[in-house]
C-alpha cells in the first residue's frame, strides 16, 4: 500500500521564504494555554513567569561544523566560546542575566579527547566571563560537529525588553560597532590580514550593559543576523516603521580594512552580515543624556516611524527598502 502524499512533500524548506517562515509554518497551529508562558516563539528568548517580581529567560543556539565555524580557522577554544557568547547575547537582549547552561553534542568519531578538553576551556571561559554555570547535557555520535546550547536566565519584570516595545518615534541605537564578525570572516575567506576576532572570538555584551540599557530602552534585540533583520524583527513585532540613516552606523575597522581590500561595502557588512552580537535598541529621545550619563558606547542610527512607511535606509537623503539580514535557508 502506497502511503498518501502530504502537502509539501515535494517543497524544500528553503523555497517557503525562509527560516522565519519556516518557524511559523511549525507553531502557528499551537495553542499555549499555559498562563506563565508570557511569550514564546517570535522573540530572542522565550519569557515564563517564575515569580511576581521575576521571569525566567529561555533560549537554545546550535553551531554546526562548516557553517558557523570552520576548524580551518577556529580553535577548539574559540569554538567553545563562541556557542557561549552567542546564547547570552539572546539572554542579555532581554534585559535578562545568564544562570545556567545545558549543553548537547554531536561528535565525530574521530574527535580526540584533546579537542573536547579545550572546547570546554573556552565554554568554561565564557561561561566565567558572565557569571553562569554548565549544569548538563548529552552527548552523542554523527557525521560532523553540531553543538547546541539551552541557556536559562533571568530578568526583573520591570526591566524586561522585548521586539515588540518600540514606540513610534523612538530613536534607533545600536552599540559598539558593526561589520566586524563579517569583515573578519571575509578576510579569513581571501587571506587578507588585519583583525579577524569579531569573527573568530566575538563577545557578547554584559549583563550590567544590558541592564543600563534596559532602564532607559522600549525595545531591544541582538544583533546575530544583522543590523537590517533585528530593526525589520522590531518593526514587525511592534507594528511600526523605521528609516535607518547609512552614514550613521558605527562601522568596525575590520569592516572597513576588508570592504575597502576587496572593493565590497562595510555598511553592506553591517546591515546584513550578522554575528556582531552588539545590542539594537529603541528609545525616547529624552533618555538619550540619562543613558550616556552611566553607558555611553552606543550610537544613533535611526528614529522608529509609523507602519506605513515601511523599513527604510537613508542614504544621502534618498530612501529606499531595508534589505533582509542572514537567512540559513536562503
């Protein structure tokens, strides 16, 4: 008996729009009726109230070998804490502070115990780095390196920051710089010298930041796919525009050294490269001098509009659509 053909049988994953429309193909139909999840999918953690004053933060990342890192380039180390600070970057987008960390792992056969030893170091590192413990996982065999972290924190109720809190006119603010896990990564590809860290070694910013940040901001997201995907992510969720202004966006020096090598754009880097793992954020123009007074390494980049003027970029006066950021399946 032949088994009755299912509705996109035919139809790979990547020809529906992408790894966002993949994800609400597989949890549109579900129904939380559990009154302390406060928010699931959509944002970069899900939310569950633990008590009146605290939530609990919840979010996993995978890496997978030859496409989040390569051994050409990374050491076991750098791999190790770059699954870390990728899961925090979610959990201090939030408002939120890490505590504890599950890890699973799909190892080769041929990986030595050396290379295991000092993958940990660099999650142990990492993991010290912002105050959270490594309390399990599983382990098991396959074909190529995958690693995923489950990562729990937490966040007073009054200090948490979700996409879907910008207000219309808010100002845009991103900190740090951008492009330079992009800009790295481009050098490493053409073998072109300068620094590569914001690529190999990026970091996360802390939970002392966040939590400066999140006294003052409306809305906040974490840059790890790029400048124009967090700020259409905000958008969506808070059902506003925005116009991001090009000359404004802090470009990295790696950015730069390897867009101007290579005659590409260090914006271009910036808005859709991704794995910066800085913060964007959305505020009222009023908080601007109280925030610097205790947090100054932001910039502005933008102002939040109305939804009928849709994502914007402004480049010498001139605006056209905001691109899309990195999408795994397209």
């Amino acid at each position: 008996m032949t088994a009755k053909k299912r509705d996109g049988d035919d139809v790979l994953v990547g020809d529906i729009g992408g790894e966002f429309a993949l994800i609400k193909r597989l949890t549109e139909s579900q129904q939380i009726t559990d009154p302390d999840v406060i928010i699931g999918v959509g944002d970069d953690c899900a939310v569950i109230r633990k008590d009146d004053d605290t939530y609990l933060l919840v979010t996993a990342d995978m890496m997978v070998e030859d496409d989040h890192f390569s051994h050409k380039w990374y050491t076991p180390e750098q791999i190790g804490g770059k699954l870390v600070e990728s899961n925090v970057s979610d959990i201090v987008s939030m408002g939120g502070a890490p505590r504890h960390g599950i890890i699973s792992m799909s190892l080769p056969a041929q990986t030595t115990l050396s290379f295991v030893d000092r993958l940990y170091e660099g999650i142990y590192a990492s993991a010290r780095r912002h105050g959270l413990s490594i309390i399990g996982g599983d382990t098991t065999r396959g074909d190529r390196l995958v690693l995923n972290l489950t990562l729990i924190g937490e966040v007073k109720c009054a200090f948490l920051r979700t996409r879907a809190m910008a207000q219309e006119g808010d100002l845009i603010c991103v900190t740090g710089a951008l492009g330079k896990s992009m800009g790295g990564l481009r050098m490493l590809m053409s073998g072109i010298e300068g620094d590569r860290s914001g690529h190999l070694e990026p970091r996360a910013r802390t939970r002392a930041e966040a939590h400066a940040i999140a006294a003052h901001a409306h809305a906040m997201i974490d840059v790890s796919d790029g400048l124009a995907s967090e700020v259409a992510h905000i958008c969506e969720q808070s059902n506003t525009g925005a116009v991001i202004c090009r000359d404004r966006i802090p470009l990295a020096p790696a950015a730069v050294t390897a867009a101007e090598a290579l005659h590409e754009s260090a914006y271009d880097y910036a808005l859709y490269g991704g794995e910066d793992f800085e913060l964007a954020f959305t505020m009222p123009e009023r908080e601007i001098d109280a925030l610097r007074a205790v947090f100054g390494d932001f910039s502005i980049v933008g102002r939040v509009t109305a939804r009928s003027g849709g994502t914007t970029l402004d480049i010498d006066g001139k605006r056209e659509p905001l691109r899309g950021g990195f999408d795994h399946f397209m």
